[in-house]
C-alpha cells in the first residue's frame, strides 16, 4: 500500500470522525441539556461556546475534504473516470466534471 494513501486515509478519516463526533455532541448531548436549563443560561453557554464550536466544525469539515480529494485521487491514480485498462468507465456515461453548466 502506498505510503501515501496511508496519510491521506488517515488524515481524512480523522477530521471525519471529529466532524461527525462534533455534530452528534451537539444534537444528542447538548440539546437534549439544553432543555433542561434556564434560558438566560442557555443564551450565555451558546454565546460563548457557538463562536469556537463552528471554527472548529468549519475546519474539520474543510480538512476532511481537502484530504479526501487527493486521497481519492492517489486511489485512483487519477482515472476518474476510465477503468483500469485505461477504458472509459460505462457507470458514468460519458459525465464530466464542469462548473460553467
């Protein structure tokens, strides 16, 4: 195995297990609590901890992401859309990537 795909893996599922973790800390710990509390203290919680939570849930997203691409790519060597013999892969029928349609 390519070294790599080792760091690219690794790197990728990391951030997306941070991203995934964040997002059920918050939906299944944090809100749940949250109904409990008053909302004043609720107010003041969100107001100092939502400012951090979303830098860190946008980074880790971002990372997951930016590691997953070349990931992806060292994977594939680059054949996105040909199979191993260099042939045009028939699942994708002749799609392309393009941001102009």
């Amino acid at each position: 195995m390519s070294f790599l795909i080792i760091v690219f893996g690794w790197l990728h599922v990391f951030f997306a297990v941070g991203w995934i973790g964040g997002a059920l800390l918050m939906t299944l710990v944090l809100e749940q609590s949250f109904r409990t509390l008053s909302p004043s203290t609720v107010a003041e919680f969100t107001n100092r901890f939502m400012p951090r939570f979303g830098v860190v849930m946008g980074v880790f997203s971002t990372l997951t992401i930016v590691f997953g691409a070349p990931l992806f790519y060292t994977m594939t060597g680059g054949r996105f859309f040909e199979d191993a013999m260099g042939r045009a892969d028939r699942r994708w029928n002749g799609a392309r990537i393009s941001c102009s349609e």
